[in-house]
C-alpha cells in the first residue's frame, strides 16, 4: 500500500498530466468536472503546481475564470526523436541482459561454494568423528593394560 503522501503526490501527478492534456480542448474552470476535482481551490493548486514544475506556462484569469495558457508541454513525442529513444531503449535492454546474466552466473557460483562448503564440513565433520573415536578407543586400551 502507498503511503498517504506518496499516493497524494502521484495523483496531483496524474491530474497534472490529465489537467496538460485538456487544456487544448478547454481552457475554462469546467475543467473539475472533467478532471473529477470536488472543488475550485483544488484545482487551482494543480495549475499552479503545474505552473510552477514548468508544465504549462499561463496566467489564472478569476474575473473570468479561465486559464490562459501560453506554453504547454506536450505528453507526444517528436517523431524526429523516436528512431534516438529506440535505440536508447535498446541499449537499456541490452545491458539489463547483460546485468540478468551476470546476476545467474553469479548465482550459480554461490550455490556451487555453499555445496563444496557443505561437502568439506561433512568431510570435516567424519574425521573429527573417527578421530574422535580413535582416541576413545586408545583410551579405554590404555586403561585395560
């Protein structure tokens, strides 16, 4: 579960994205409807947040209750850029690859330590054993003599 103040700020988050994906359909305060705001200050802080995280650029008109918008950042991608961020993700990809076998590999090593650690403590264990009773053995001779 999140907690209360990570699950607030990733729906401002998200209202924010929403609020910049309206504006260039409606400019005016009808936007509470559209965006499920219960009221006018709350909305309000979101433009204002996002005025302020550089999402939009824009003036709150309250006379007429309109925002005017001069700049919007926009959520789509120029196609110039898409053939950068493939390659880009590609890359990721490969090194995460390359990250995945290394963890496997490294993985299989620990786990072929912790079973050579295994066998020499056994082995370990089965000399002190014999060793322990060798020396009962030479003890309880000793004494009969």
């Amino acid at each position: 579960m999140l907690l209360p103040h990570l699950l607030t700020y990733s729906l401002t988050l998200l209202l924010s994205y929403s609020l910049t994906h309206l504006l260039t359909y409606s400019l005016s305060y009808s936007l509470t409807e559209q965006l499920n705001i219960a009221n006018l200050r709350e909305l309000e802080d979101i433009i204002i947040e996002c005025i302020y995280s550089g999402l939009i650029k824009g003036k709150i008109d309250h006379r007429s209750n309109i925002l005017r918008v001069s700049e919007c950042m926009r959520r789509d991608v120029p196609t110039t850029e898409l053939d950068n961020i493939i390659n880009t993700l590609k890359k990721w990809k490969n090194k995460m690859q390359l990250f995945e076998n290394t963890l496997k590999s490294s993985s299989e090593t620990i786990q072929k330590s912790r079973l050579r650690h295994k066998e020499e403590e056994e082995e370990a264990q089965k000399l002190a054993d014999k060793t322990k009773i060798a020396m009962q053995q030479q003890a309880s001779g000793a004494r009969t003599l």
